[in-house]
C-alpha cells in the first residue's frame, strides 16, 4: 500500500511539472548577439502580424500591440498566450494612416486604461482621434475620445506616453501642413498634454491649451526616461532626421528650422523665436521610427541609453546619453538591414527588448518581407551561443561624390534600390521618359523639389546637395535600369541654381 501510494504520488508531482512547463514561455532562438561583455539572444515572440504600429508593456507582464489595421491584441509574456481584445471598425488605413499610437496606464492594476490614436474619415475630411478605453480580461470597452485634430495620410505623429506625473502625452505630426506647427491655435506638429480624462491640465504653459511643446514636422517615437526626461524621435524632410529633449513650452523650430540651425535663415529665426535645437540630427536620413529609454538592467552595456527602431534605416540604434540625459555620446548599430525595416520598441521589467518590424507596411524594401513578417521579436541575455552572432557597427561617413551611394542614401526609401518606385506614389525612374528627356527640365526638379503640399507625392529638395553630389545622383540614374541618357555635370547643376 505504501509503495502503490508513493507511485501515486510520483505521478501526480511528474504531471504537476509538465503541466507547469507547457505553460511556460518557450520561444524560437533565431540569432545572437555579441556585447562588449555579454552574450545575447534574439526569439520570435509574435509573427503573422499586420504591421505593428505600436507595441507597449504593461506591469502586469503582458505587451499589447497596435496592428496598422485596427486590431489591438494582448500577449501574457510569462506564457505566450495572445488575445484580440478588440478589432477598431472605424479605423481608417492609408499608406501610413491607421492605427497608430498605443500606451497602456503604467499602474494598470489601479487605473486600467489603455489609450489609441487612429485616423478616421468623414467624407473627405481625415481626422486623427484620441481615445481611451477601460481594460478587461478578455476585451477593451467603454470607449470615450478625448481630442481630434486634422489628419493626413501620413505626418500623423501618433505616439503616446504616460509622464511620471501621471498626464498622457501625444505627439501629433503636422498633416503635411508645415504652418501647423507654429501655430499656436493648431494642434498639429505639437507635442499636447493631456489629463487622462481629456481634459487641460491647469499648470501647462498657455492656459485651456493642451499644447507643451511646438516646432515639429512627424515624431515618430515618444519616450520618458528614468530621470523623468522627455524624448522624440522625428522625421526630417530630405535632411536632418532629430531626436529632441523636449521642455515645457520649447519651440523646436519646424518648419523653418531643420536639424542644425546652421543656415542664415534658421538662426535669424531661432534668435527671434528661441527654439531649442535637436540633441542629435542624421544627415542622410534614417526615417527614425518607435524609441524608448533603457536603464541597463538584463543588458549592463545599454544602461542610460535611447533604443530607436529606423525604417529606411533597417537598424536597431542605441545611443548612449550623456550622464545629465541631456545630449548624446555616442551610437552603436544592430541588425542594420537584418530584419527589415523596424518600427517600434519597448523593455519589459528585466530589461528584455522588444521590436516589432514593418516590412508588410505601404513602402516594404527590396529583399522584404520575410517569412513570417511581421514580427515581434524579444531581445535578452543568454547563457551561451547557439546561432549566428551578430555584433554592432558604427555610423560610417558616406562617400558623397557616389551616384550608387548618394541615390541609395536619399532616393531608394521612395524610389527603390531598382528604380521601380511605388506604384500611385512615387513615380518610376526607370524607363521614364522624364528621366531620359533634355536634363532642362529633371536638374531643377532634383534641386527644387516638386511642393505639391498637402498631397503624397510631394518631394523635398535637395539644392543641399553639391554640384558634383547632385550631378552623381542624376547621372546614375540617368545610366541604370535601361536608361542610357548622357552624363550630367557639375557645370550644368549649377547654371540651374
């Protein structure tokens, strides 16, 4: 009888533990990754998805995720077991419209709220809505919105932060009206604050105004630090991608301000307005997508840094601050051109990374998406390699005077590596006629830019460019994917200017 009841007893401990482990998160190891110290490993957390926009962790262990679409999942980080909370119907998506912004109230378990940005469209007017839903266990209900400001198919902005005091900041882009966001009255290219019930906060800087800060074109990450500081992340227009520390009541400077105030015309404006400049600018641009802060916990070699996603970038870029928080030291590179294009991160409460990719979204790269896109993919420590090691790189300078390498820095996000473009956005370079034709009419196009405001196929100028940088550009692609057009001088770039 003994020994029948020790056997039971065996039985039942050994089907406790199986049970105990086929809850347990077990993930697919797909690469690692070598630090200076430690040694790292990449999983599949999430695949299958619809262009995660937004990606948020919740102090309940469990990320939430955004889909361009409208659909707002749940993944209990402890199992993996994922939920659909809730399908947004009225969520209007094109190219980069959609939903958007996603964050969850840090103290989930007291205020269960979980607040969305997304565009919506009524006739012809395109807004940008804020909303906040409560949080159950299996769904998301009781909608309210909170604000609507004019929206676009793309500069949206859209991410939103929960501020150490406890208000909700979103970053709103310009709707491809860069007057917008020197305007006081207009909500657009601002960074607004906001109480958790919609209403203004009464010690924001302009009284029944949610406006905290202004100047900015498309924030595309929005980030608090462990001292409290606030962080952007903000698409440049051909030049001068930023990261901004923003203040109470700062201008940044958009749209007569780009990166450095360098030019004449910037530093007359930043003197009269006094706009606070970028603590880092990229010129060629990255198209800096999601950021957050890192405080070193899980990965010691990341402490007191930003992570920030990049989409023409392809990258995972970690840029230590400097002890104050205040500006930047130096930048390490991961995965450049690895995973595709990434859009978001975040970290859990042991320092884990999260990234989600976005190579299924409106402008995918040659060579994407993969099997599998798009992903969540959890970054932590490892104990030992079992797949390829991958390592950072530096920023490298770019060789300026390469057509190949100038058209792939500041063309190829819109009109790809094989000059095809994007159809009913960007036109084809290769075969165009306009490509080919008398160079009369295609220099001054490359120089000035085409200002169809207010509609997506708008291009930025580029008069930044050199005369022997732009005659390179124009020349490649005078010469590549069947073009056979004569060579474009330096000479002949600057009798156009």
């Amino acid at each position: 009888m003994y020994n029948y009841a020790k056997l039971i007893f065996g039985l039942l401990t050994a089907l406790y533990f199986t049970a105990c482990n086929q809850n347990k998160l077990q993930l697919q190891t797909i690469d690692n990754v070598q630090l200076q110290k430690n040694l790292l490993k990449v999983e599949v957390l999430d695949k299958g998805l619809d262009v995660p926009w937004d990606i948020c962790y919740a102090d309940d262990h469990s990320l939430f995720i955004a889909e361009q679409g409208g659909v707002v999942s749940r993944i209990d980080l402890a199992t993996g077991h994922k939920k659909q909370l809730l399908k947004i119907t009225e969520v209007w998506r094109k190219r980069t419209a959609g939903l958007l912004g996603l964050v969850v109230h840090p103290k989930i378990k007291e205020k269960p709220y979980l607040f969305v940005n997304y565009t919506v469209k009524k006739d012809t007017l395109i807004l940008s809505r804020l909303v906040r839903y409560e949080i159950t266990k299996d769904t998301l209900k009781n909608a309210k919105t909170l604000l609507e400001v004019d929206g676009y198919t793309a500069h949206n902005g859209s991410r939103l932060a929960i501020g150490p005091d406890q208000k909700l900041y979103w970053a709103t882009g310009d709707a491809y009206f860069g007057e917008k966001s020197q305007d006081p009255k207009s909500s657009n290219g601002k960074i607004l604050r906001i109480n958790i019930d919609g209403t203004v906060p009464s010690d924001n800087p302009t009284p029944n105004s949610y406006v905290w800060a202004s100047g900015f074109r498309n924030m595309q990450g929005l980030t608090f630090s462990d001292k409290g500081l606030l962080y952007t992340s903000e698409h440049g227009d051909a030049i001068e991608d930023e990261i901004n520390l923003i203040e109470k009541g700062k201008n940044y400077g958009w749209p007569a301000i780009e990166g450095k105030e360098d030019l004449p015309a910037e530093k007359a404006f930043a003197l009269q307005h006094h706009t606070t400049p970028s603590i880092k600018s990229w010129t060629p641009v990255i198209a800096p997508a999601g950021i957050t802060y890192h405080n070193g916990k899980g990965i010691p070699e990341w402490a007191n840094s930003l992570l920030l996603t990049t989409l023409k970038g392809k990258s995972l870029r970690v840029i230590k601050l400097t002890d104050d928080g205040r500006s930047t030291k130096s930048e390490e590179i991961f995965f450049e051109k690895y995973y595709g294009r990434l859009r978001d991160v975040c970290t859990d409460k042991d320092g884990a990374v999260y990234i989600a990719t976005s190579n299924r979204d409106w402008n995918p790269s040659q060579g994407f998406p993969l099997v599998g896109d798009d992903k969540i993919l959890k970054i932590s420590k490892a104990d030992q390699a079992t797949h390829k090691v991958l390592s950072a790189k530096e920023p490298e300078m770019v060789n300026r005077v390469s057509g190949k390498n100038l058209y792939l820095q500041y063309c190829a996000s819109c009109h790809k590596e094989d000059g095809k473009g994007v159809l009913g956005t960007f036109p084809a370079l290769a075969g165009s006629a306009k490509v080919n034709a008398n160079p009369k009419n295609l220099i001054p196009v490359l120089l000035n830019g085409i200002n169809n405001q207010g509609a997506g196929g708008a291009m930025p100028a580029f008069n930044f460019l050199k005369d022997d940088e732009a005659a390179a550009i124009l020349t490649y692609i005078r010469k590549n994917w069947g073009n056979t057009a004569s060579a474009i001088t330096p000479l002949q770039i600057n009798k156009n200017r």
